[in-house]
C-alpha cells in the first residue's frame, strides 16, 4: 500500500510542476516536457519509499508490504500508468482540432464565427494552414510518410503503413466508425 500512496503523492507533484514549467516556458511543443519530468520525479518516488518508515506513520500492519521491493515496483508502475495518462489527456485536449475549434467558438461568444474566421485561426504567417504547414511536414520528418518530389503525391513508408495498419486494427476492434 506504501508504494501505491507515494505513486498517487509522485504523481500529484509531476502534475503540479510539469503545470508550473509548462507556465513558465510557454513551450511551443510540450512532448520535450514530460519525459524529462519523470526522469526527475523516478528517483525522488525511490528516495520517498526508500527514506519513509514501512507505515508512513499511519498504516495498519495488514496494510503494509510484506514484500518491499514489489510493493516499491508495482507503486513506479501505478506512477508511470497514471503519468501515461496524463500526457494522453494532455495532447488530446490540448492538441486536439476538435477541442481547439470548440474553444475558439467558446471565446468568440454568443455570435460565433463563420467559417473562413474560424478557418483564419490555422493559418500561418506564409499562409498554409497549420495541418499542411506543420503535421505533414513532421508525418515526413518522422518517417510515417513521403513525398514524391516528381507527383507532389504523399505516400506512406514502411514505418506508417505498420502505424496505419495498428491504426485500422484498433479501430475495427474497437468499432469506432469511419471517422479519423
């Protein structure tokens, strides 16, 4: 139980200061905050349990490990599911279109926004849009896509194609429709 409680403790933490950074540094891109992050709350979860009496001052003995090192593993592997988490819920609310049109209605007001003023939040200064102007080119920097020079025709490598295929698998297991 010690090990689950100090994970829930680490984790509070992680999110608390991955918040304060991320205030701070005004990222342009998040992902390089959150694995540096865990690198630094793993030994403070380790120093916590290897530093805090069995008990933490208030456990029953039923309550208390009777194996040290699993207990100490399975509350680092509750820390880094609950931080997996995290960082899921963080890119899909954060990064995704759908929430990111939503908001921009939300501050509009009562009166909305037509299409092409909605539309004028994703452009950039050259005057692509941000899905052509920035996804694509790093679907082709990181090696999902490329693109024919000759046809102008984007394609997938072998990397994507097995994304892709994942992809399409979890989607049919998952009945998910159409969509994405």
């Amino acid at each position: 139980m010690k090990g689950l409680l100090l994970s829930l403790v680490v984790f509070v933490l992680y999110v608390i200061s991955t918040a304060v950074v991320s205030h701070i540094g005004r990222f342009e891109r998040h992902s390089r905050l959150f694995l540096p992050a865990i690198a630094i709350w793993t030994p403070v979860y380790f120093a916590l349990y290897a530093l805090t009496s069995p008990s933490l001052g208030f456990l029953s003995e039923p309550w208390m490990a009777t194996h040290r090192l699993a207990d100490a593993i399975y509350g680092y592997g509750v820390l880094l599911l609950n931080v997996h988490s995290y960082i899921d819920w963080f890119f899909g609310f954060n990064g995704g279109f759908s929430t990111s049109v939503m908001l921009k209605l939300l501050r509009a007001g009562k009166h909305g926004l037509a299409s092409h003023e909605v539309l004028a939040h994703y452009r950039l200064p050259d005057g692509t849009d941000k899905i052509f102007g920035w996804r694509v080119p790093r679907l082709v920097e990181t090696g999902y896509l490329q693109l024919d020079g000759a046809t102008g025709r984007y394609t997938l490598t072998k990397k994507g194609l097995l994304a892709a295929r994942i992809g399409y698998a979890c989607k049919r297991f998952l009945n998910l429709g159409k969509g994405g």
